[in-house]
C-alpha cells in the first residue's frame, strides 16, 4: 500500500486543502446541530404541536418553490467557476439576475396562490393552501428568505477556491444570534409568527455578513456583468437540476403539506417534531460532497479518470456508512430520545414511531448526494431530474393512499421507499447511469472491501 495514500485517495497536501476546508464547514453545522439539538424540542414544546404543525406546513409549503427561485444555478456556478475562471465575474452577475428575478416571481406566487383558489377548489385536492391569516403571514414572512437567498451565490465563489471557512466564520455568528432570539421568544412567550420571523432575520443576517466577507478578500460586485450568452448556456445546463430540484422538494415535503389536509395541524407537528431530529444530520453528506466536490471536477478536467472514480467511490463508501451507523441506534432508541433526552416529553409520543421509521430516509439522501455530484460531473443531470422526478411521484401517491389508512408512519414509509427511488431507482434500467448502481452495490460491500484490502496488506 502506498504511503501517500490518505483518506478518500487524497495525498497529504489534497487532504490538507480539501480536509481544512470540510473541517470548518463541519464546524459550523456542529455548532448549529448543539444549539438546535436542545432549542429546536423546546420551541416545539412551547408552540405545542398544533401551532408548530402550522409552522412547519408554512416552512414545508415555502419549501416547495425554492428550487425554481434557486433555479439550479449554485452547482453550475461552482463548477464553472473552477472551469472557466477567466470569465468568473459574467458568470456571477448572470446568476445573480436570473436568481434575483426568480425569487421576485416566487414571492409574489406563494402569496397568491392561498387567496386565489376557491375554498370549494381547494377542499378536493389533497394538498392544502393557506387557509387562515397566522398561516398567510407565515407563508409571507419565510418567502422572504426565497430574496435573500441570492447570497447563495457568494457561497459558490469561496467554495470553488475552497476557502469555506470565510463562510462558517459568518453561519457561526448567525446560529448563536438565532438561538438567543429563540430563546428570548419562548422566555416572552411572543406568537409563532416570531419565531417564522427568526428564520428571515438568519438569513438576512448571513446575506449580509457574506457580501462583507466578499468585499474584504478583495472581491466587488460591481464587477458582475450580465452576459446574455452565459446566462443562456447556465440556464440550458441548470433546467434538469431545476426540474429535479422542484421533485426534490416534493417528495421532501410534500408529506407535510398533505398531513395537514388530511389528519390536521397537530398531526402535523407530531410529524414535524419527528423529521426535525431525524433530519438534523443531513448536513454531513452535503457539507463533504460540497466540499470535495471541486476537487473532483479538477481530476475530471485533467482527464485523471482512474483517480477521479476511485475517490468518488470511497465518498460514496464514507457517506453511506455514516449513515447507516446513525439510522441504526436512532431506530431503537426513538422513545427514548423524545421523551426522557430532548425536551419534547410525553406530548410528543407520537413521534418517536415516526422517528424510527423516517431516520433511515437519510441513508438514502447520503447516498443521493454523492449520486447527484457524480451525475452533475459526467454532465448527466437529465438523469438526477428523471429519479428524483419518480421519487416524487412514488411519495405523492402512497401519501394519497397510506395517510388515510395507516397515518403518520404511512407518510414515513412513503418517504423512505421514495428517498430510495430518487437516490438510485433509475440505475436498474438505465444503461448510461449503471455506474450509479455500481456504486450503490460496493458501497454496501465496502466493509468487506476494506477488510480484504487490509489482510492484503498485512500479508505484504
């Protein structure tokens, strides 16, 4: 075995770079994961689960058009600003326009669809609108974000150098302002459109601290030109990631917004309080694939083929093994976890046979984010768009038909057959991502991959 072998095929000087560079951004989500681990249960305890089911339907119903606002662009934006560094700052104003003007649409969508459809409309289908004034303002204060979101777009500046921890020194700051007004919240006993209003004043709080950070290594933004040829090639790129974005968010959200139409709003804070903790994690596979995701991109670039699929594949190996090592005790341990650890107490008993069930979805979004940068690097996103678009299908119809029947656990099976679908269900029959299915296969064999290479190596 070579001695500059290191993790994930890196030799010592790529793991210095690309390892500094997770690290901080693993950081900050540990920061927020300790914060929100205790902060999260005791807003849901204080709301309680009727008046939390409203705002996580608001969040969920915002949820749903954010991959048209986003319009796909940040991944694109990454990896051109690695590949044609030249014209870096058309591709910026390109993005922030097209984002800008999607986001303006949005807004004014979201809080129009609610007061436009007849009530006698809206009571067949099974999802719900908003239907009340708190849910109205909910919708309209979290549509707000969908504008300052745009800094997104600063965040794909320092991640193609790889220098996130401009990005985390800014998100550390904004988690710990965020926990103090939480807490101030449940201390006053303000309503739950206080606490929606916590969730805009992050991200306008981060918009604004990342534009600074901008500004002091060096960059403006007036150097951001609008580049019509650009902004055409960006958009031809980014539609299937906008299409698969928007089936993204269906088969991740849909759930919540058809459990209010179908069981009420304390069902759905039941639910929520579930897929909070289960989802509170999520972060590790996306802040390693984000990360590392350039440094793929320049093997691929500099034609190293034989490096580039060895170190997606053990990318592959890590994140799904992490993965299962935490869905695994999270499964046994869910009443537990929501009565005696969390501050949920008995209120929130329903929750845990939805934790217990739901936690393993995120074997399949580990597993999905390493599938999705593999597709987006081999130019092959029409196939993300194709999974994730049955993934959001197959949610929607065994929501219709298990909710009545089978309740909040119906909703958490559909979820994870749905997640697994979107992760890898078109790799059965479709040629051209086989290596997809391929990665799927050693990655659950990858223990005993890594054991043979081991006795190899100690045999040498």
């Amino acid at each position: 075995m070579s001695s500059k072998a290191t993790f994930l095929g890196f030799d010592k000087k790529g793991l210095q770079k690309y390892g500094s560079n997770t690290i901080w951004l693993l950081l900050e989500k540990a920061i927020r994961f300790i914060t929100g681990i205790w902060i999260a249960p005791m807003t849901v305890k204080y709301l309680g689960a009727a008046q939390y089911g409203k705002l996580e339907y608001a969040i969920g119903f915002v949820f749903l058009i954010i991959p048209f606002a986003s319009l796909g662009l940040n991944s694109i934006l990454t990896r051109q600003l690695v590949a044609d560094k030249k014209n870096n700052f058309f591709y910026f104003g390109s993005a922030f326009w097209l984002r800008f003007l999607a986001a303006l649409f949005s807004i004014l969508f979201l809080n129009s669809i609610g007061i436009i459809t007849p009530d006698s409309i809206e009571k067949l289908l099974p999802i719900a609108f908003p239907s009340d004034s708190t849910e109205r303002w909910l919708v309209f204060i979290l549509s707000l974000n969908l504008f300052f979101n745009v800094s997104d777009l600063v965040t794909s500046h320092f991640q193609a150098q790889v220098r996130s921890h401009f990005i985390v020194k800014i998100q550390i700051i904004v988690v710990l302002i965020s926990a103090a007004l939480k807490l101030i919240g449940i201390w006053k006993e303000y309503s739950v459109l206080f606490f929606a209003s916590v969730l805009l004043i992050e991200t306008i709080l981060t918009a604004i601290g990342l534009f600074l950070m901008y500004f002091k290594t060096g960059e403006k933004v007036n150097k951001w030109k609008w580049n019509s040829p650009i902004a055409k090639l960006m958009l031809r790129d980014a539609m299937p990631l906008i299409f698969s974005g928007i089936a993204v968010s269906v088969y991740m959200r849909i759930d919540q917004i058809m459990i209010k139409q179908f069981l009420g709003d304390e069902a759905s804070g039941y639910y929520g309080a579930a897929v909070r903790i289960s989802e509170m994690w999520y972060f590790v596979p996306v802040v390693f694939a984000g990360s590392l995701f350039p440094a793929i991109v320049e093997l691929q670039k500099n034609n190293n083929i034989a490096k580039y699929k060895k170190r997606m594949q053990q990318l592959f190996d890590f994140l799904l093994w992490s993965a299962i090592a935490i869905a695994l005790p999270i499964t046994f341990l869910s009443k537990w976890i929501i009565v005696d650890i969390l501050p949920y107490g008995k209120e929130f008993l329903p929750s845990a046979a939805v934790l217990s069930v739901h936690v393993w979805g995120g074997v399949f979004v580990a597993t999905g984010v390493a599938g999705s940068r593999w597709l987006l690097a081999e130019n092959k996103q029409i196939y993300n768009f194709l999974q994730t678009s049955l993934g959001a299908i197959i949610n929607f119809a065994l929501n219709w038909y298990w909710l009545p029947k089978y309740g909040l656990l119906g909703a958490a099976y559909a979820t994870v057959i749905s997640y697994a679908v979107a992760s890898f269900g078109c790799s059965f029959f479709l040629p051209k991502i086989f290596p997809l299915l391929k990665m799927h296969i050693l990655g659950l064999l990858a223990p005993f991959r890594y054991l043979i290479i081991l006795i190899r190596t100690i045999l040498k």
